[in-house]
C-alpha cells in the first residue's frame, strides 16, 4: 500500500505541480507560451524528484530539517534559472 501510494503522489505531482507553476508564470508574465512553461517545470519535476536523494544529505538536513523546504529551494532556483532563460 505504502508503495502504491508513492507512485500516486509522484504521479499527481508530475500531473499537477507544474500545471500550478506554470499558470502562475503566464500570470505573472503575461506571455502566452504556458505550454512551455508547463513542459519546463515538468522537467523540472523529474530532477529535483531524481536528484533529492543526491543533494539531501545529513548535513544538509542538519541545516534544512524540513524536506519539502528543500524542494522548495530547489524549485526556487530553477524558477530563477527558467525565468533568466526565457528573458534571454
């Protein structure tokens, strides 16, 4: 069961995350390329979800105790980084 229900929320997310992150940049952007933005953060989502294990260490976890903090940071910084790149 513990199973099933990873699978269902890594697949919700995957559906729904960027679906909200996108709608918020055409929002706040006013570009009409949500079909980027949406194809972007989804690739987004399979990275932070691939590279948690590799950058959520002890000692980070020390500084950060809270794990979704650390997805937030991350999503933060691809945020910044995909802004930056459709500025360019």
């Amino acid at each position: 069961m513990k199973r099933l229900k990873k699978i269902l929320c890594f697949v919700l997310g995957w559906q729904i995350v960027p679906l909200i992150f996108a709608l918020i940049n055409v929002w706040i952007w006013q570009i009409d390329s949500f079909k980027i933005f949406y194809c972007y953060f989804s690739i987004v989502y399979l990275l932070c979800y691939i590279s948690f294990p590799l950058f959520y260490r002890p000692n980070i976890a020390k500084k950060i105790p809270n794990k979704y903090a650390f997805y937030g940071i991350m999503y933060g910084i691809f945020w910044i980084f995909g802004i930056l790149l459709c500025l360019v």
